[in-house]
C-alpha cells in the first residue's frame, strides 16, 4: 500500500511517519509494507496523486485547506480512501455542510492514537479492496479516470482515437486502435471490432455481420471476423447480469 501524508504541522507528519512505519512492520505478513511519501503542501501531490492507495490530509495555515485540497482529489478522480485529520479544523462538521460529500472521506481526531490509527487502515484495506478499477484516459490537455461503463465506444479519426463518454464527453487519444484496446482489454465489456471501431457491449443494441448499432443510435462497420468477439463478449455479460 502506498501512502500519502499531506499535513503543514511538521511534528504531526513526523508522528504520523513514525506510527506508519510501526503498522508497516506489524503488517508485513498481511497487506505488505506500507510505503510512504509525506508532503508539506498540496501543490506536488496534487500532481502525483493517482500514484496512492490512501491519504492523511490536514492543512490548517495556508489554502487550500485539508476538505478542499481532498475534494479537488476527488474531483480529479480519486477513489482511494482520503482521511481527514481533525486538529484546528472540524472536518467532519465542515463535510457535513456539503450537499454531496464523497463517501471515500474517512475521519480521524489528532492526537492521533495508534488503536484508532489501526482502525482506519483496517477499514481502508475493505475499501481498497471494493474499489471499481478505472481507465485512465489522457488527451493533450487533460486525463480523464473513468470507469468501464463509463465508456460507449471508440473511433479512429487521424491520429487520434476518439473515446466517446456516456456523459456525452469526447476524449481524443493520441494513440492507435489497436494501442488503446491493449490497454483496456482486461475489461470485458469492451469489444474490438477493427482498427477503427471499438465498443461497450453493455451499450449495444443489436448486431449484423457487417454493423453494430448502439443505444444511442450509432452505427459502428463491422466484419464476419468480429462476430465472434461479440457473441463471447455478450454471452459473458449476461451470465454477469444474471
């Protein structure tokens, strides 16, 4: 597991290191080692923040604060557990004012305790484990996380492959077909047709030798020799809707 601490107080960093390192050797036998990575500002995380299983945040003497800088994770597609450490701030008061707080916000008092400390990486260990793996997709001027039903289907224009997105986003992928399927193939919703065309098969609505159309009316060319591929990929998407 790898761990974030971002926190402006240097001795509770320096604290909150030395409690990690004692769960890391109590665990080794377990999850593994808890590697860790402590910063004293938002600003390099937030930029190497899809590299951590779970955060410590609290940020009291500059801006953002802790429940922002963990909401603007959120935002930019961060699913891991983010545990919020209360000193000078209320995190948990705060949240609750929020119309739509994420619910991978975990909360802990400081002075930090080590039984309560080993509590949440308990719980962030069942969490960890029911996170839905996402896809990232990056374009030249921004990186989309996304889930597998989260894409509709794919086409090749140019240089580029263009991922269509069930909110209607279009992403351009400086890539090849073939490239991008590689990357994505262990999702098994996701249907190569040829070097132009992928799909979602939970999105299709029926199938010819020569075309798919989707729900939303696209048509997708297709060929004899795809048929097989969406035949096994429709078979096993309704034994996992059963």
């Amino acid at each position: 597991m790898h761990i974030a601490i971002c926190d402006d107080n240097i001795a509770d960093r320096k604290q909150l290191e030395r409690l990690l390192k004692r769960e890391s050797d109590k665990r080794s036998g377990t999850i593994g080692p808890l590697y860790t990575d402590s910063f004293g500002n938002c600003e390099v995380l937030a930029k190497n923040n899809m590299l951590y299983d779970l955060f410590f945040i609290d940020m009291v003497n500059e801006e953002p604060d802790g429940l922002t800088f963990a909401l603007s994770l959120v935002k930019s597609g961060v699913h891991v557990p983010i545990v919020l450490c209360s000193s000078k701030i209320d995190y948990p008061a705060k949240a609750s004012s929020l119309s739509d707080c994420p619910d991978n916000l975990i909360y802990l008092e400081k002075p930090i305790k080590t039984a309560e400390l080993s509590d949440v990486l308990d719980r962030a260990v069942i969490l960890l484990a029911e996170k839905i793996p996402t896809i990232e997709l990056r374009s030249e001027t921004d990186t989309y996380y996304v889930a597998e039903d989260d894409i509709v289907y794919g086409i090749t224009m140019g240089r580029y492959v263009h991922v269509f997105l069930k909110d209607g986003t279009e992403v351009p992928i400086l890539t090849t077909m073939f490239n991008f399927f590689d990357e994505i193939s262990m999702f098994t919703h996701m249907v190569l047709l040829n070097e132009r065309a992928m799909f979602n098969i939970s999105y299709m609505e029926h199938f010819s030798p020569f075309k798919v159309t989707l729900k939303n009316g696209v048509t997708l060319k297709s060929s004899p020799f795809a048929s097989q591929n969406i035949k096994s990929a429709l078979q096993a998407y309704h034994a996992e809707t059963l």
